[in-house]
C-alpha cells in the first residue's frame, strides 16, 4: 500500500475543530467545582445548578442530531463561523451573568457551538484523513474529547480558588480569536449533498424524548424516583420514542440513516461509546462532589484530584489510535472495556475507604481503559459502513456520547440528590448515594465489556469469512 501523507492543511483545518470543540468540552466540566458555590450565590439547590451541565449537554446532543444533515448540506467554514460566533456569545454572557436563568442562556448558546464543533471535528477527519492515518487522528480526537472534560473541574477549581469561577469564561476569549483566524484560513471542505433535506417533525419528537429523560431525573433528584413527577414524565418519554418510532419508519425523510445500525459491529459499537462516556463524563461530576461534600477537600483540590488521570488519558488516546492501525483489528478496544471495569470496580470495592489517593488511582486506572477503547470506537464502527454512511456514523456515535455524558450526569446527581433528602449529614448522605453511583457504574462498565466481546467477536467472525472467500 501506497504511504498516503496528510497534508498541513488539513492538519490545520482539524486543529481549529479540534480546539473549538477543546474549549466547549473543557466548559461542560469545569463548572462542577463550582456548584458548592454557585448553590450559595445563586440561591438555588444542587438538583437546579446541575442543569448548567445537563442542559448545556442535552442542547449539544440535539444539535449532533442535526449535524448529519448540516455537515451533509452546508459548507464546513460556514457552519465553523456559526459554531464559534455562538460560543464567543455564550462565553460573554455567561462572564457577566448574576442569575441561574442568565447562566442557563450562555450555556444553551454556547451547546450550540460544541454541538456542532465536535462532528465537524470527526467529518474533517473521516473525509480527509487516509485509511492508514485513521485511528491515530480518531486517537488524537478522542483525546480531545477525553481530556478536556477532565482538565474542566481542575482548571474551574483553580480559577475560582485563585479569582472567581467568571474568569472560567473570560480566559477562554483571547483563545477564542486566535482559533476564530486559524479556521477561516484552513477550511475548505465542501458539501457532499447540499440537497439533502432536514427531518423537522423527527428533529421534535426525538428532542422531546431525550430533554424529557433528563428532566425525569431531575425531578427525581428533588421528589424521589417514587414520585408521580418522575415516572409520569418518564412514560410520556417512552410513549414519544414509539411515536418516533413508527413516524420514522413512514417518513420519506430521516434524522440519520437508521440502516447503519443494520450491522451488529457497529450497534454494539455504539452501545459501548455511549456507555463509556456515560462513565466518564458521570465520574467527573461525582468526583467532585465527593471531594467538596464527603472529603471536605476545596474546589481547586477536587479539580486536581482528577488532573493525572485527565494527563493519562491524553498520552494514551494517540498512542492507542496508532496501536489499533498497527495491529490492524480493535483488540484495543476490547482490552480497554476489560480495564475500564477494573476502573469502576476499585471505587466500589474502597468505596468505605476512599480517600484523595485512592481516588486518584482509581480515576487513573479507569482513564487508561476509557482511552484505549474510546477512540477506536468511533474509528472501527466508520470503517464498517460506506462512504455516504460516515456523516451518519459521526452523527449518531457522537450524539450518543454527547448524550450519555447529559443523562449521565442527571442520572447520578438524582441518586445523591435523593440520598441528600434522607436526614443526617450532607457529609454521610452524599457518599452513600456516591456508593450507589459507583455500582450502577461497575454494572454499565461490564455490560460495556460484553458488548465489546459481541462486537469483537463479530469483526473477527466478519474477518475469517471474507480471507476464506479469497
């Protein structure tokens, strides 16, 4: 095979959707360090604060929902300009902002921005990157992914221990410029169907399942899972995903091109990427609650607690690219899953115990997993499908992290809002719904785990049928 380079440009053109979808990413997470504060200020409750970044997600996953058909009609410089004129927009008001209500508009505006920044990153890199390179620039995008939610609560603590959690958002503005520049130069990849029409009806009905999901829990985090609120609301969710369901089947126009899923690599491959970033986005809230409330650690010390496993994961997610293109087959990802559980398994097992160290180990142990099998998620599924189908791929796998990363954090800020009803301590009540969150964890990572082996299991089967056929 033929040594296919990749050019600067386009070096430079995924550089500036890389680092647009940086600074999104970094914001969904730094704001958890400061919700002990921001409870106080703003005069409102944990279950409320929580939206800032379940919102904030929820608005990034409807916008991932419409990005296969953006990427697919409009050129990518211009839905670039549009991603960053929203986030330089969200970034200032939520700088300015002194209600919960302010601070939730910059964060919706700014969702719009990382809801579309994050496919552009993934379509520049499946449509120009050679087959060869694939993994390691899937490797390089899954680090950026990986690494910015976890540098978000040390960078938040930080800069409210040192200034106020406003400058969370006004540091961002310089760097914000500079990729502004650096995208207008580089991009220049076209549409490749600049015909192709938008599912509004669908687009409304699967947003409303998946805000309706969210706000199930949050309602749950303030009046119990028992609650009419929660289970009514969680019905009317289901009773829409069947609508969906059978106007989708009708419908001459599609959200995505739902045959993709036809293929068993590439459902169990997303069941997995969902998974693994319902774990890892759900740990970087915990962690800190954990820290501020249980531990009595300050928000700068919680924020760092979770720094050496956020480096870990940025050496490991190239490194892991370049090693599933060597090999030539995802026995990354497998193994990955495999550590992921041990990961999990370590804060469950010490969960009576856990102290600053054994946190960070364990955090550490559970990045390396995350990082091996992330990327190549996304990389494996893309190579299993047709060229047309990719814009599908990177709709829908990242629509799903995004996701699971919102539901995520509902789901385990319910559980220790529920346990914080109970009397006693907030020190005694947030650890014990802390536990529960760690086993329901344990249990995903392993489902995650089986998923990998079917999927594995399924490519290799794929494999010897095709060398028997030759």
């Amino acid at each position: 095979m033929i040594e296919q380079k990749v050019s600067r440009q386009t070096i430079l053109s995924v550089l500036a959707a890389g680092l647009l979808s940086f600074m999104g990413i970094l914001v969904e997470t730094s704001l958890n360090v400061t919700y002990a504060t921001l409870t106080v200020e703003l005069n409102v409750k944990l279950a409320t604060i929580q939206w800032l970044t379940t919102g904030y997600l929820l608005v990034v996953t409807m916008m991932m929902i419409a990005s296969a058909h953006l990427i697919k009609k409009y050129p990518v410089k211009n839905l670039f300009i549009f991603a960053i004129s929203c986030f330089m927009i969200g970034t200032l008001i939520l700088a300015v902002s002194n209600s919960f209500a302010v601070m939730m508009l910059g964060r919706i505006i700014q969702g719009l921005s990382t809801g579309l920044s994050v496919p552009l990153m993934f379509h520049l890199i499946l449509s120009s990157i050679p087959r060869q390179h694939l993994a390691t620039y899937t490797g390089m995008a899954a680090m950026i992914i990986a690494l910015a939610p976890a540098l978000g609560p040390t960078y938040g603590g930080l800069l409210v221990s040192l200034w106020s959690w406003r400058m969370i958002f006004w540091l961002l503005i310089p760097f914000i410029v500079l990729v502004f520049v650096l995208g207008i130069r580089t991009l220049t990849l076209q549409p490749a169907f600049p015909h192709d029409q938008f599912d509004t009806i669908g687009f409304i009905i699967l947003s409303a399942v998946l805000f309706l999901l969210d706000f199930a829990f949050s309602q749950a985090a303030k009046s119990g899972f028992m609650s009419l609120n929660f289970w009514g609301l969680i019905i009317i969710a289901i009773i829409l995903a069947v609508i969906f369901y059978q106007y989708d089947r009708r419908s001459q126009r599609h959200l995505l091109d739902f045959s993709i899923f036809k293929n068993k690599i590439v459902s169990w491959h997303l069941l997995g990427y969902f998974l693994l970033q319902f774990i890892n986005i759900g740990l970087s809230f915990v962690i800190p609650q954990v820290a501020q409330f249980v531990l009595g650690q300050s928000a700068s010390a919680a924020g760092m607690m979770l720094l050496p496993g956020a480096l870990l994961g940025a050496v490991v997610a190239p490194l892991a690219g370049r090693l599933m293109d060597q090999l030539g087959n995802p026995l990354p990802i497998l193994i990955g899953h495999f550590i992921l559980v041990l990961g999990t398994l370590t804060f469950v097992l010490f969960t009576h115990n856990l102290t600053v160290a054994s946190i960070v180990i364990a955090y550490m142990v559970l990045r390396l997993g995350f990082n091996l099998a992330f990327g190549n998620t996304i990389t494996d599924a893309s190579l299993q499908v047709d060229s047309k189908q990719k814009a599908d791929i990177n709709a829908a796998f990242n629509m799903s992290q995004q996701y699971a990363g919102s539901f995520g954090t509902g789901v385990l800020a319910a559980i220790i809002g529920v346990s914080q009803l109970r009397p006693g301590k907030v020190a005694t009540t947030t650890a014990q719904g802390a536990r529960i969150d760690y086993w329901l964890l344990l249990i995903l990572a392993v489902i995650a785990l089986i998923g990998g082996w079917f999927s594995y299991r399924e490519e290799m089967k794929k494999r010897r049928a095709i060398n028997d056929a030759k």
